[in-house]
C-alpha cells in the first residue's frame, strides 16, 4: 500500500512538473510611454499577440481590459496595416508603430462594431507594432505623436 501511494505521489509531481517546464509561457511586456525629454508619463502591461490568430482575435469578445493592461501586436513586415472593432465590446485608443517605435498614427475612442460593415483604421505608413488600450487612456496621460515608447519583446 505504501509503495501504491509512494507511486501515485511520485506520478503527480511528474505532471505538475511537466506541466510548469513544458507549458508555454504567456507572452507579455511592459510598454512604456516617455515625454520628449525622457520623462516616464506611464506604462502598460501588455500581451504579445504575434500571431496569425492572436492577431486576428485581438480584444474581440472580451468585456473588459484592465486600467494599466493594453495589446501589443506584433505584424509580420514593415508594410501598411489596418484594424477593425468588429466584435468588440468596449472602445479602445489605438497606437500605430514604426520599426524604431516612433509613433505614426493615434486612433481615440474607436466604438465597437456589431455589424458586417466594420470601418477600418489603417496606420496610413508601414508599421510593424500596434498597441490597443482602453479608450480615454491617450487623452489621460497626454499621449502624442512626439512621446517616446519602449519596450523590449526579447525579455520574455
């Protein structure tokens, strides 16, 4: 019987193990906004969304998104890109990126869309990062064109 229980014990740390080693970890990083003259504004913790589906998915479905949470997103290539609110259940601000982070097009207060004629938000120049936050965040801390953003994706 002890052996029995000796087995099963040995059994359940092996998952629990294997499940902590072998289970990917979930992608995130900490943005953070500064004013011209290097001064740190605020910072938002941020998910990667890197890939195709998580992409695609965005914020969709979700009924929330923390005060200090945003969404990073990751594009494949320097090229123009465009988002959409469809299935969105709250309004964001949007924050297109260049290759060196500098900030090319800000989006306040996009609405969801429910319907199938969704608008879209293009970035109007190639841009490989979009962050997406809760609406009012960009008027709240005075975000521009000319603040400076940080954040470093190989940190995982």
């Amino acid at each position: 019987m002890k052996k029995i229980l000796f087995a099963t014990f040995l059994l359940i740390c092996f998952i629990a193990l294997a499940i902590v080693f072998f289970s990917p970890p979930k992608k995130s990083v900490e943005i953070e906004f500064f004013t011209p003259d290097n001064q740190v504004i605020t910072k938002l913790s941020a998910p990667i969304a890197d890939s195709n589906k998580e992409r695609q998915t965005g914020l969709m479905f979700r009924d929330s998104l923390p005060n200090d949470e945003g969404l990073l997103f990751v594009f494949n290539g320097f090229q123009k890109h465009a988002m959409w609110m469809k299935n969105m259940r709250f309004p964001i601000d949007l924050i297109f990126l260049d290759e060196k982070k500098d900030i090319i097009k800000i989006y306040e207060n996009l609405p969801p869309c429910e319907t199938l004629d969704c608008p879209s938000y293009p970035s109007e120049k190639p841009a490989v990062y979009a962050i997406e936050m809760n609406s009012g965040y960009i008027a709240n801390h005075q975000i521009t064109s000319n603040t400076k953003i940080y954040f470093d994706i190989d940190k995982k």
